[in-house]
C-alpha cells in the first residue's frame, strides 16, 4: 500500500527524469550532432581545410579523456548541480566562440572549452541520477528514455540549424546554438538537479520504506564496491574492453556509403545510385540507434541483464553477417544498418547500468567515469582503426568477416564474462544504511 501511494502522489524523480531528457537533448547533440551543418560554410568563409577545421574535435576528446576522471569524483559531492551548471557555461562558452573563430588554432581552443564541460553533461550525469533517483526495477526504462532524447533531438537540430545558417550566416547559428545549449540545461542545472533523494529527505522512486530487500537491492546510493575493489576485479576489466569494443559500431557507420558502393557497384546500381544507397543506409543505422536505445532498458527491465545483453550482443553479430555473407543483396545492407545501430542501447544503456549492477551506487560515477574515458578516447579512433584494417586487407568484405566478427566474439565472451560477476563483487555499506537494514 505504501509503494502504491508514493506512486500515485507525485515524486521529485520525474523533475530530474525530465531534466536528464533536456540534458541529451542539449549538451551532445547541440554540440556533435550539428557539426556537419557548419564545415562547408565556415570552411569557405574562412578558407580554412576541412582536415584543419574539424582538428578542435580531437584536442576536443583529448580535453574530455583528461577531464573525465574529475568529473566521475565530483558526481560523488552534493554539489552535482554546480558542477553541471559550470560544464553548460563551458561548453556554451565554446560554441559561442566558435561564432568570433578566424582561424585553426581559436577553433581548438574552443574545442577544448567544449571538452571540458562535456563529460558534465552526457553519459555520465545521466546514468548517475538516474540511477540515484529510481529503484532497479525503473533504472533501465527511465535511462532508455532520456539516452534516446539525444537521437530524437539529432534529427531535429540539424535541419533546424541548416535553416538557420541559411537564412542568418553561420556566426549568428553558433550564438543561436549558445543560447540554445544554456536554456536547454541551465534552469535543470540550477533550480532541480539533486544528487540523490536524500538530498530532499526522499528515498528513490519504487522505493519503499522498510524493506530490507528494497534497501539492500534498490537504495544502493550509498552501497557498493570501493574503487580499489572495482579496479581490482576482473569484472572491471572484461566491462571496459566490452564497452571500448563496443564504440567500434560507430566506426563502421562512417564507411556505410563506401561498404554499398564495394558490394553494389556494378551488379545492382552505379556508383552515384550506391553512394546515395549508403547515405540511406546511415540513415537506417540511426533509426536503429534510437530505437535500440530507447527499447534497451524497457526490455531489460522486464526479462534481466543477462539476457537483454545477450541479445543485443547478438544482433550486434548479426550486423555483421548480413553484410559479410549476403551483402550483395539490398535489402540485407539495410537490415545489416538497422541492427547495428541497435548496438547504441549497450553503449549508452547496458554497460552503464552493468557498471552499476556490478559495483552498486556508493562510488558509481567515480568508477564509470573509467569506463567512460577509455570509450571516449578509443570511440575517436575507431574509424581510422577499421580504415587501416581495410588497407591491409584489400576489401570491406573481409574487413567485416575479419574485423567485425572478431570484435563480436571478443565482445560476447567479456560481456559475459562480467555479468557473471553480477552479486559476487564486495560491496561496503554507509552506516546509514547499516542501521537501516539491522533494525
């Protein structure tokens, strides 16, 4: 009866919900989801190279690798709303800079304001609120949710931004861009953003008072393994080379038009008809990515971890046999598209969630921000990776059946490996939640 009122009567977890959505909405994807939109205007305007312009996404990655592990320690204060506030005056800073850029060298120094300010505001306050304000049974669906926020949001951005670069110039987009990033995530940041429930004197969402299996399996914001434990356990390891290989799907997307024109051209189309078909294909990918993501914690909720990361891991495998084996077929690159995109929901959802099954609450944002910062470093060279891949074997083809189903193998058994560690790492208790589970 308990649980049943708190349900009926509304919970301060719908406000931080809420606001993780407009958090996806505005820190990744007004950033990275509209670059495309600026590079040919400014790379005319200013006579800038291409390869030259887009070198603030590098030192960019480079400012979030180092940044990371700071951010994953000051999640663990009270004080998570100012440190997400500072990150959206950052990264609002650089992209209005961009607007005042005239050359290489100001851009990098922008990307690097950028850089600093992300890791605030994508993957990891997401996870780590989420996490705090719902119990397990809600962590999956509701993290789904707001993750997706992010793919919706960047197939509206970028044809908006097209719009207006058009119809303003890029340097009034960038500072229309600015504002939108701030008044996406500043009131969120500043008049909502808790830590935890306790914060406010609640407890989680489907959280009910005086179960000793909800504290212990549902209120973990204050259980869970030491760092020292976490890095120590195998578990640890087999979840950051999953996650890290995992980031190879994006690399893959960014060949999609030149995988159709391999095993396209000449048979079924010519080669401006296949360019078009892997443009389509990208498409299809991100159609995949969002509905992947947005279903990965609604089905995990209802039948488990294990077996949703199995089958996400699964389709992940099949991506790549559709493309290797029947990848002269049409129909079956596009399959192929869709289902790797799927691989989103266990790069954005699964194994920040896994990471949390694993080590509980106590240190969550502190032992992600690992996980994390490994991914960010690797997902900016997986496409090089699988480019030289492709120059030492000769064709896409065996790229996919080499590369591809390597990686999936790899992946499965880490993967699987680390959920069988789920319940067996040690996890240390506050003596708040001591007192509560002895009484």
């Amino acid at each position: 009866m308990g649980e049943e009122a708190s349900k009926k009567k509304f919970h301060y977890a719908w406000l931080i919900f809420i606001g993780c959505c407009f958090l996806s909405a505005g820190g990744f994807a007004l950033v990275f989801d509209v670059v495309g939109v600026y590079l040919d205007d400014v790379s005319t305007s200013l006579n800038i190279d291409l390869d030259a312009l887009t070198l603030w996404l590098g030192f960019e990655s480079i400012a979030e690798f180092i940044v990371m592990p700071f951010a994953g320690k000051l999640f663990t204060t009270k004080r998570i709303n100012w440190w997400i506030t500072a990150a959206a005056i950052f990264v609002a800073g650089g992209t209005f800079g961009f607007s005042l850029c005239t050359n290489t060298t100001e851009f990098i120094v922008c990307g690097v304001l950028i850089g600093c300010g992300m890791p605030f505001l994508f993957g990891l306050p997401q996870t780590t609120l989420i996490g705090n304000w719902f119990g397990q049974k809600y962590q999956g669906r509701m993290l789904s949710i707001a993750m997706a926020f992010e793919g919706i949001f960047a197939m509206v951005w970028a044809p908006l931004f097209m719009s207006f670069l058009q119809q303003f110039g890029w340097q009034t987009t960038y500072v229309i861009n600015a504002v939108l990033i701030a008044v996406f995530i500043l009131p969120w940041s500043i008049f909502v953003f808790r830590r935890a429930p306790e914060d406010k004197g609640l407890l989680p969402y489907g959280v009910t008072e005086g179960e000793e299996e909800t504290v212990e399996e549902e209120e973990d914001n204050e259980i869970g393994a030491t760092v020292k434990t976490a890095l120590a356990s195998p578990a640890f390891w087999m979840t950051l080379i999953s996650a890290a290989l995992v980031t190879f799907g994006m690399g893959f997307q960014d060949y999609q038009p030149i995988i159709a024109g391999e095993f396209l051209v000449p048979g079924q189309m010519d080669e401006e008809s296949a360019e078009m078909f892997g443009a389509t294909m990208i498409s299809i990918f991100s159609a995949g990515s969002l509905i992947g993501t947005f279903l990965f914690g609604i089905v995990m909720d209802k039948i488990g971890v294990k077996p949703t990361m199995i089958l996400y891991l699964i389709l992940f495998a099949v991506s790549f046999a559709f493309w290797g084996f029947v990848g002269s077929i049409p129909a079956m690159l596009m399959v192929g598209a869709f289902t790797l995109g799927t691989h989103n929901g266990l790069a954005s959802v699964g194994y920040p969630l896994l990471v949390r099954r694993l080590f509980g609450g106590k240190h969550y944002s502190q032992i992600y921000s690992y996980v994390n910062m490994v991914t960010t470093l690797l997902g900016g060279f997986t496409a090089s990776i699988i480019g030289w891949a492709y120059g030492m074997l000769g064709t896409f083809e065996m790229t996919i059946l080499i590369v591809g189903f390597g990686l999936s193998i790899v992946l499965i058994i880490c993967t699987l490996v680390a959920v069988s560690f789920i319940g067996k790492v040690k996890w240390e208790k506050s003596a708040e939640v001591k007192e509560v589970a002895s009484e």
